[in-house]
C-alpha cells in the first residue's frame, strides 16, 4: 500500500567542508529508488548530534559530498514498500544511525542481534551507499526514504521532540550500560558531560545504578547534572587531585569524551579491580597513549560500543515510556540549521539540538 508521492525530497545539502561554518544550502536532491522494502518519512523532528559536525568538515574521512546529516530522526509515514509489514501509513516512527544491513540468517552479526557490525553490507542514515549504489540521505530535510527494517516505531507519550536524541545518542549510551551490567550494585561514571553525556546520566538513574556521576572538565553543569539525578559530579579543572581523591571508586566509566587532551590513564585510575571503560565518544584524532599498568594493576578493561541494535533501540524505547524519561532538549526550527550546528559546535547545547520542520 502507498500514498501519492506528490513530494519533493528537499533539505540542508552539504556540498563541501566549508558547510560546517553555517554553509549547507537548502536544496532539492534525489533519494534512492524505492523499493518494496522502503518507507517514505514526512520528516518532523530531527536532532542534531557531534557526527553530523565532525561528516560536514570531513574530520573522520572524506564525505561523500554532496551530503543530507541527520540520523536522529522522527516523523510519519507516508509511503509504504509492498513488502513491509510491520509500518503502515500514518504511523509516528524514527530512524537512528544505522538505515541497513545484510540482515542474513549466515550473518553471524545480523543473526544474534549485532546488525550494527554487519561485514557485508553496513550502510549509514547518510554519508553512505546502500548496495545498488545510490546515496543515503538524512535527516535535515522534509522527508526520509529508507529500508522499513531500520524503522522504530515510537511509542504514545513519548513526545517527538524527546525520541529525536535517542534514536543515536540514547542508543549510544543505553547499549554499553546494560551491555556491562548497569543496575543495581553497580557504581558508573560518565566522562564528558555534554548531549551524549546527560542521556548516560539519566539512563544510568533510570536502570537503578547504585552510584551515578558526572565527570567533566568545568564546573558550569554541576548544578544540570545534580537536578538530572546524578549523585555527584566531578569538575577537573578544580582540583588536579581529583583522580586520586576518587581512585577505585568505579565498576564502570561511559565515556563520551571526544576532544584532545584526555587523560586516559587518570580515569583508568577510577575504576575499581575488574572494571570496565567503554568508550563511546568518536574523536577525529587518535585517542591517547596511556600506561599498561594502568590496566594491569587493576585487571582492568577498556573498550568500545557504537550505537546498538534494532533490539535494544525497541527496549530502550519502552523503557523511556514507561518511566518518562526526559532527555534535555532544546528545539529549534529547520531554517535554522546553519546556526544551529555552528551553536552546536561552540558548545552551546544544553543538551541536545533537535531542529523541527515549520
């Protein structure tokens, strides 16, 4: 079943590093052909994270110019492929980071729910190809053509404004928390407190973790953290004895730090015996050097989680429905985008950017 497509695929077209500075241009462009596995989205909300900033300059690789970002997206149906099932029109809906996979039964990741790190075909919401060739477009548009599969259904009560930021930078921190056993008992620290940091904080709370804290360089979000529930929060540049006062005094640290000059080896120093740092933030530069000791001497672990399942993205959205948890958002227009992400990367969000279609 489809509606009439008497759409025009439009939005913030990206056309070379530049763009970061406030210069996408509002465009017509061509989506993918549409197939009979496809959604069509009338975008409504979509929210703004790090990756669309660090695509735009090109900072992890050369993008695929010309590109759409935006992978925090919300809307409604409003074109149904033959051969989906489970979407029909009308229905509110969000796509995060990931819009494809191989999706095999001989896929050992897209078989035991880890399509997030399929090795055949891994396809991106933008800056990205899906197999036939053709562009992935994202969010910063008027609509969104994609695989349904990659589709979640947003639940009532959760408002768009608030789903937007979960469907990458919830995801983002919700997988490795409960990836690592997140609940009761466990003591976590977030390291960078800013739009991926907050949702590690309120998940944290939400999953009944026995001690939460923020850490971050300035003291300037100490009183957000407190009121988002943490039960401290650490500001390092007030004391350069911070990481010795909190020595041992973790089983797991989030951290989404992705700036330079991250003292690895100090946070390591927070984790108590046979704790775990998984590190989620994507920095364009190599992430630091830092002692083995620092690992040895605690039986310690550091590692890496990007995004998270389908599975896990449904979990995490009936999570937040049941218990009403809020990200921080601020909203701003679509027309707005150029100043958005230049507001984004001057570190003005308080705590995620989530642009609306007028």
């Amino acid at each position: 079943m489809t509606s009439d497509t008497d759409y025009t695929f439009e939005g913030w077209v990206a056309h070379d590093p530049s763009s970061v500075d406030g210069k996408m241009k509002w465009e017509t462009y061509t989506p993918k052909p549409f197939t009979d596995s496809d959604i069509d989205i009338k975008v409504t909300h979509c929210g703004v994270c790090g990756t669309d900033l660090s695509s735009l300059r090109s900072g992890w690789k050369p993008a695929d110019y010309p590109i759409v970002v935006g992978h925090e997206i919300v809307g409604h149906v409003v074109r149904v492929g033959a051969n989906v099932k489970d979407v029909k029109l009308g229905d509110r809906v969000g796509v995060g980071a990931q819009s494809g996979s191989c999706l095999r039964s001989d896929c050992k990741s897209c078989s035991s729910d880890n399509e997030q790190h399929c090795p055949n075909e891994l396809t991106s919401t933008y800056d990205s190809r899906y197999k036939d060739g053709s562009k992935a477009y994202g969010g910063y548009s008027r609509y969104w053509r994609g695989p349904a599969s990659f589709a979640f259904k947003i639940p009532d009560g959760v408002p768009s404004e608030i789903a937007a930021p979960l469907l990458c930078g919830g995801l983002t921190v919700y997988a490795p928390l409960v990836n690592n056993g997140a609940g009761p008992g466990v003591r976590v620290a977030v390291a960078g407190f800013g739009g991926l940091g907050h949702l590690a904080v309120l998940f944290a709370k939400t999953l009944g973790c026995e001690k939460v804290v923020a850490i971050s360089r300035s003291p300037s979000k100490r009183d957000d953290a407190l009121r988002m529930g943490a039960d401290d929060y650490i500001a390092t540049a007030e004391d350069d004895k911070w990481h010795t006062k909190h020595a041992r005094s973790f089983d797991l640290i989030i951290s989404t730090i992705s700036g330079a000059g991250f003292p690895l080896d100090q946070y390591l120093s927070l984790l108590d015996v046979k704790g775990n740092l998984i590190q989620v933030g994507a920095p364009e530069d190599p992430m630091p050097a830092f002692s083995a000791f620092s690992l040895i001497m605690g039986d310690r672990k550091v590692g890496g989680s990007m995004i998270g399942s389908r599975k896990q993205g449904r979990e995490m959205l009936e999570l937040v429905a049941k218990t009403d948890l809020k990200s921080w958002v601020q909203v701003r227009p679509m027309s707005e985008a150029n100043q958005v992400i230049q507001d984004m990367d001057k570190g003005k969000a308080r705590y995620r950017y989530v642009l609306q279609n007028e």
